[in-house]
C-alpha cells in the first residue's frame, strides 16, 4: 500500500569554494506523519538547518583523512575544516574522525555514512550549471583495484597515462579483490575493479576490455615436458598455482574439483612467485601468455598451447551504475578503456 503523506521541500546549500557562490537546491523528502502536531514542529527545524556544506568537508576528509590536505582541497582554511568536523560530530553524534599517528582515522560510523554521503552529493553537484570535469585542472583521488597478475602490466600504463594528461590527479591502486569489493564499489571506497573477474548484480557494470590466452608453463629443464602436452596429462603433473585460499584467486577456475586440486604442490600468493617455482623445480602452472613470455628468458621456461576447453580469461573494467553518472567517473572510465583495450 502506498503512502499517502505528501512531500515537502528541503533547501540546502552547496558550496563551489569557499568564498564563493553557494547554490540553493530544493531536495524532495517525505513529511513525517505524527498524531502530536508540536512534536512535528520541532523535528521541522532539525532538517531545515542541515548544511550540505558540512557534507561536502565530510567528504573530503573521508578521502584524504587529513584535516590540512582537505583544506587544500576544499579552498578553505584549517581551523575552518576543523570546526566543520565538529559541527558534524555534533549533527551525526559521533566522533567521525579519531586521531591516528599523524592524520586521522575515520570511525564506523563514517565509513556507514559516507557512501550515501559522497553519492547523494555527486547527484546534486552534477545538475549545476558549469559542473563540467576538468582533468587538467583537477586534484581529485581516483580509487582503482587492478587485480594480479594484471597489475604488472596495467598500473604503470594507467599511472603514466594520468600522469601525462591529469597531473594533478591523484591514482590510488591496489592489486587484489577480497569479500568486501562490492561494498566498497557501492560506495565509492573503491571507484573502479580491473580483474578477471566480472559482477553479476544489476547494480554493477561490467564491461569486458580483453580476453587472454593462457598457457601451460614448465621449466625447459623438466625431465620429461618437452613439448605440448595432451589434455588428459595436464592433471597428472604437479602444479604451482595463486593460493586458492585467496579471495577470487586467479587460478581457482582450474582447479574446482578435489582431484585437481590434488595436483597441487606448491600455492603461493601471486604469480609472479608461481612462475619463480616453476622455474626452479619440475612443477607446472598455467598462466597468461604474456606474462609467461615476458619471463620465459630470464627464467628459462617453456610456454606451452594449454590442451583445456578453459584457455582464456576475459578482463573486465567494472563500477557501481550509481558512481557512472559522475563526470569525473566518466571521464576516467573513457581513460581506463582506451589504455586497456587491446
């Protein structure tokens, strides 16, 4: 059944910088039904005098947790960030923010907060007239996670192409997905996922960038590979793979059965370490082509044809559809791709 009570206006003010134009929004909430009329009075006021400019020094601070670097950011002064942080520990009855070696840790509340927070804002700033994203300009913090083995011949590629147009962006990357991804995609802890990997929900956008070749690795000193192997001698070597221990590894999807995965000796945590083993012992692992021949030299491996209907990988770009209607996120969603694309 739907509710019948009618709306009101919320009007909020959204600062550009400080010492400058602040623009009046009008929001749409719900009005709280209430038998006690004065009770409704009273909440009245607690929502009218919400300051978005608040939110936007919530925002800031939660990306660099350091008070001086999110005034830098905003144009404003640091005592003027300062008692902003206490006026939102006052609005949210928290402390947000505790301190922590020489910055500042944000609290479980925040980290609860700030999804919503930085959202809610992006929608609102993008509706403004001359919101335009400006990369050479710009000195926002981009959150990407290139996933292993990818990260060794992604990140620079991404690092030195930013660096060569934005270069007062700021590029934050780490290399592995874990059980938390698709919350910290939702809200905007992590902006982009280059991974193998693809997300199914609705709520997620995935767009495949490339397909890899996989290949059988041995060492050119193994007794007895010297050449291809046929599909049903894979399973009788023993195998160096990424920890199947690991959150999404990469060589899970050859190993779903427990008598695969009795072909395995050795797990470790990257491939990089995979292909060092393999290199020093009579173990296998099957890994990307390009990376198998970019080491097969400086560590004397064979890279062979991979005899299984699984002989390649698609990489996907992915993000929450939410942080898509961003600019900045667009912009760097056209960036990710050109640089990726094969």
């Amino acid at each position: 059944m739907h509710d019948k009570s009618y709306s009101r206006g919320l009007f909020l003010c959204i600062p550009i910088r400080e010492r400058e134009l602040s623009v009046t929004v009008e929001l749409s909430m719900p009005e709280v039904q209430t038998d006690h009329p004065e009770t409704a009075e009273l909440s009245k006021p607690q929502l009218r005098m919400v300051d978005l400019n608040l939110l936007t020094v919530f925002d800031a601070v939660m990306q660099e947790q350091n008070i001086t670097r999110a005034a830098h950011v905003l144009g404003m002064s640091q005592p003027a960030v300062s008692n902003a942080v206490a006026r939102l520990k006052v609005m949210f009855n928290d402390e947000l923010f505790v301190r922590y070696g020489r910055g500042i840790q944000p609290t479980a509340r925040a980290f609860q907060l700030f999804g919503s927070v930085r959202q809610a804002l992006q929608l609102v700033q993008n509706e403004l007239p001359g919101s335009g994203f400006e990369p050479a300009s710009s000195e926002r913090v981009f959150h990407l996670c290139v996933c292993s083995p990818l990260d060794s011949i992604l990140t620079s590629q991404i690092y030195n192409h930013i660096e060569q147009i934005a270069p007062n962006i700021h590029v934050m990357f780490k290399s592995s997905l874990n059980q938390n991804t698709e919350h910290q995609l939702r809200y905007q802890e992590t902006e982009f996922v280059i991974s193998y990997e693809d997300f199914h929900r609705p709520e997620f956008t995935s767009v495949p960038l490339f397909k890899d070749e996989m290949v059988l690795v041995a060492s050119k000193n193994h007794p007895t590979i010297k050449g291809p192997l046929l599909k049903h001698d894979v399973y009788n070597e023993q195998h160096a793979a990424v920890s199947l221990d690991r959150f999404a590894s990469f060589s899970q999807p050859w190993y779903d059965t427990v008598d695969k995965q009795a072909s395995i000796a050795y797990q470790g945590m990257a491939m990089m370490s995979v292909l060092s083993v393999v290199s020093q012992t009579h173990l296998v692992a099957i890994a990307p082509r390009w990376l198998a021949e970019e080491f097969a030299d400086s560590l004397e491996l064979q890279v062979l044809p991979l005899p299984l209907k699984q002989n390649s990988r698609t990489c996907y770009l992915s993000w929450h559809e939410a942080a898509g209607r961003d600019k900045g996120h667009q912009w760097m969603e056209e960036q990710l791709v050109s640089i990726c694309k094969r």
